[in-house]
C-alpha cells in the first residue's frame, strides 16, 4: 500500500515523506531513525506517523567517530606533494538554485570525480555575495598529466557554463606548502 493514500490525519503527526522532506534526507534514513527510536511515531494501518514537534527538533548527530587528537602539520616531499587548484567563478545572477540542483545531480550521478584528487570541493562565498570558490587538491603521485586535467576541467566548466561566469574565472594552482 503506498503510504500517501489512506493515511489518516492526526493531530501532530506527518508521514515519512513529509518528515523527510522538513530534514532534507531519505525516507529511507527517517525510518532508520524511527527504527532507532530517535524520532517518535505511530503506526496507523500500513503508514507509520512521525511526531511533527519532534522532527522540527530533531538534530543530526555529526557522522564518523570523533578525532580525539587535532593532526599536526605536514609538509610533503617527492612524489607525495600536492597541487592545489582554486578557481574563484561568479555564479550567473538568479542562477543560485539552479547550481545547487546541478551540482547534486553531478554528485549523484558521480561525475566529475577528477582522478587523482584528494580534496574536491565548491563553496558559496559568504565575503564576496554571487561568488563560488572551487579547491581541487591533486596528489602527485597519482596526478594525471595536465592536458587530462585541463579536459576534465573543460568537461566540468562545460557541464556548468549556463550557471556559472567562466569567462572571469580567477584561476590559481601551486605546490602546497603545508598541510594536515
């Protein structure tokens, strides 16, 4: 029976998806929850109901084990140095959201991995309003060789052109120097 029809209307309780969507996961994750008790609910016929005051409280605890030391600083040699590429790109005016969906769907759908990374990241610049800063970190004994970094940068600036401003992209790389 598909959960979205007869489900009955109580007071103070949503379905599965619904409380799904209020926390921005999987139905998938919210009944690991319920199974886990971490989220109260009900089951009423074949749906089950979550509390709706408890799914607005809810707080996800932080995932993987927690360090119990900081790590020291590195410093790289050999073929164990890394290279750093930051790409600094205007995002298109009204064009936000529709990176947001663009980029996950490239997450889901894996691509643009750029083999040989450790560190792949885009971030939505809080200083400087309408700005993405990309940080590509490449390990240099497993980097490909630049003209296959600059095609999988063409693909990945391809795949984003009608979001993103590359014709003023700031683009910077190096060794790096010191890191953890």
């Amino acid at each position: 029976m598909n959960e979205d029809t007869a489900v009955p209307d109580l007071s103070g309780y949503i379905t599965v998806k619904e409380a799904a969507e209020i926390l921005g996961l999987s139905a998938r994750a919210v009944y690991e929850f319920v199974d886990e008790e971490r989220l109260p609910s009900l089951r009423a016929g074949h749906a089950v109901l979550v509390l709706r005051e408890a799914v607005e409280r809810f707080e996800r605890q932080p995932v993987g084990k927690p360090r119990k030391t900081i790590p020291p600083w590195r410093i790289s040699s050999g073929e164990n140095t890394q290279f750093m590429t930051l790409i600094h790109v205007s995002i298109q005016a009204g064009k936000r959201e529709e990176l947001a969906q663009k980029l996950e769907a490239m997450r889901q759908q894996k691509l643009h991995l750029f083999p040989g990374t450790v560190v792949r990241s885009i971030m939505a610049s809080e200083t400087k309003a309408g700005q993405a800063v990309i940080v590509l970190i490449w390990r240099g004994a497993i980097m490909p060789p630049e003209t296959k970094r600059e095609e999988a940068l063409a693909a990945f600036r391809q795949d984003l052109e009608d979001v993103l401003d590359w014709e003023r992209a700031e683009y910077n790389s190096g060794p790096v120097m010191m890191h953890t």
